[in-house]
C-alpha cells in the first residue's frame, strides 16, 4: 500500500465521517445529555461497528453483498420503517415541559451496544466500506500489514471526528 494511497485513504475517510449522518446526531445528543466521557462507550460502539464492516468487507463482504443483494435492500427497508415508527411515536407523544424532562441513565454496555446496532444498521457505514472502500485498493489482495493501516486510519479518524462532535 503506497503512501499516497494512505494520505487518500486518510482525506477521504476525514471528509465521509465528518459529514453528520445518524451516528454524528447521536453522538451529539448523547454528548449533550450525558457530557463527554459518559458517551465515550457509545463512541466504542459506533467505531466497532466500523470496524466490523471494515474487516466484512475487506475479508468477503462485498462478494456476500453482491450476491444477495435483495435481502441487504430488505433490511434496508425494514430499518426505515423502523426510523419511520420511531419518528410518528415521538411525534405522537406527548409534550415534556422542559423543567420536568428527565435524562435515561446512562450504563456504559448499553451505551456500547446502542452504539454498536445504530452503526451496523447504518446505510451510509455500509455503503462505505461496500462500495467506496474497494476504490482504494484490491480488497482481495491486501497484506495484513495494509489491514491494519486501513483499520488504524479508520479507528484514528472516526474516533478523532467523533470526539469532536461530542
């Protein structure tokens, strides 16, 4: 892996995770009730996720996406159904007066693991290493040397844009 492909790799990855999508929003709504290190789990959880496509994809994700497209656009369907049921229920509920409001606790495994599911059924993650990862380099023919570079830029990335907004 050539260190152009790495600076690329690097831009890119700053520039699609800077741009908020639903991992962003919640970061920064957890960020806001919760403060910075209470949703450093859910931080642990949104990078797992990447991570965990990272490595699908790079060991045969991808091949897995193309040939069972149509249950990938399943899910992706349920999952805005989902978002849709989740919006008309809070749009239905009724109104807090602010000075009531209370905020969830915050417990670290849950907030992992919430932040684990929101990233796994996240289409712009999944998009991502699928599709715009492969343009970097032959998914197939990577050393484990180059798996790692490729995780470390996502991990330090991600981690760096997220605490940032948080």
């Amino acid at each position: 892996m050539s260190i152009e492909t790495v600076i690329a790799l690097v831009i890119a990855c700053f520039v699609l995770m800077v741009v908020p999508g639903p991992g962003i929003l919640a970061t920064v709504a957890r960020g806001l009730a919760h403060g910075l290190g209470r949703t450093l789990s859910f931080i642990l959880g949104i990078v797992t996720g990447d991570l965990v496509y990272l490595f699908f994809a790079i060991y045969g994700l991808s091949a897995l996406a193309g040939a069972y497209g149509e249950i990938f656009v399943i899910i992706r369907w349920a999952g805005a159904a989902y978002l849709v049921y989740l919006g008309v229920k809070a749009w239905r509920a009724p109104a807090v007066p602010l000075g009531t409001a209370s905020v969830a606790e915050s417990k670290p495994v849950r907030d992992f693991l919430a932040g684990l599911s929101l990233t796994l059924g996240n289409p712009k993650v999944i998009l991502f290493y699928t599709a715009f990862l492969p343009t970097f380099n032959d998914l197939n023919s990577l050393g484990q040397g180059d798996v790692m570079i490729i995780a470390t830029v996502v991990l330090g990335r991600l981690s760096f844009v997220l605490m940032t907004y948080a």
